[in-house]
C-alpha cells in the first residue's frame, strides 16, 4: 500500500500543539477502530455476523488502524528532525 500523507487528525489540529496533544488525540482516534474490531470479534463468536461479512467490517477497521499507525509514525518523524 502507498504511503499517504499525514492524516487530518495532524492538518487539521492547532499547528501549535504539543506532541502529546497530538497523541493524545491519535489515541482517542484508535479507541473506534479498536472497539470496532472487539465487537465484530464478540459477533462473529456470538453467531452474529456471518464470517464473510466479519471479514470485510474487521479489514475496514484494520485499514483505518493502518492509517493509524501512519499518522504515529509520521508525528514521531516530525518530533525528530526525520521528515522527508
């Protein structure tokens, strides 16, 4: 997969935040995507999703964690110098 520019999550906050701040808000941002794959797990288990169907909704929320970990990446490249 391409590597993307960094998420909104970082163009769209305050240019004058703290790294944490930043953080902090990509981890309320993996908070869904993690609940998401919970429940579709407990569903699956649970004779509630078919597994074809808890395939695609566990890989959209795998993508957005993707996504993620992107943006972490990218936050953490920022803070020392290593963009490119």
């Amino acid at each position: 997969m391409p590597r993307r520019p960094a998420s909104s999550i970082f163009t769209q906050s305050d240019p004058t935040a703290s790294p944490w701040v930043r953080a902090a808000a990509l981890a309320r941002a993996m908070r869904e995507p993690l609940a998401g794959l919970h429940g579709y797990l407990q569903g699956l288990e649970d004779g509630v999703f078919s597994p074809e169907s808890a395939y695609r909704l566990l890989h959209k929320e795998l993508l957005r964690l993707q996504h993620l970990v992107e943006d972490l990446e990218a936050l953490a490249q920022s803070q020392s110098g290593a963009v490119t």
